[in-house]
C-alpha cells in the first residue's frame, strides 16, 4: 500500500471534498481518500500493483479539480 498526498486546487466547501473522495474511490485499488478543501491537499491511500496516481489524479481531474503531486 502506499500513502500519498496530492494538492488539489478548485476545492471551495465540504462538498468538492465529497466529490474528489469519491472519484478517488472510484478507482480500483484505493482504499482511502481524505479532502481538506482549506488547504487544498488530498490523502490517499491505494495498492500500487492495483492502480497508480496518474489513473487517480485523472479521475479528480476529469471531476473539474487539477491536480498536483507534491
């Protein structure tokens, strides 16, 4: 399993962290997603033999969110 955190800008409220968790989710392989729209980041925790970040950061982004690994 590996842990990374992502900034993601465009987040305004509680509901875009609702929106980037579950696209994360979305993608097989992630087990966890936790949105802090105050600072803009991203946690997530997935398994690497499953998916990678790129597929994750995709999904986000296709969501109207752009991504940035930090």
């Amino acid at each position: 399993m590996a842990i990374k955190t992502i900034k993601t800008k465009g987040m305004h409220c509680p509901s875009c962290e609702r929106i980037i968790e579950k696209a994360a989710l979305s993608i097989g392989g992630v087990k966890s997603a936790k949105s802090d729209f105050i600072n803009e980041k991203t946690t997530i925790e997935f398994d690497e033999s499953i998916t990678d970040l790129n597929k994750i950061t995709a999904a986000i982004d296709n969501k109207g969110y752009k991504c940035e690994i930090i």
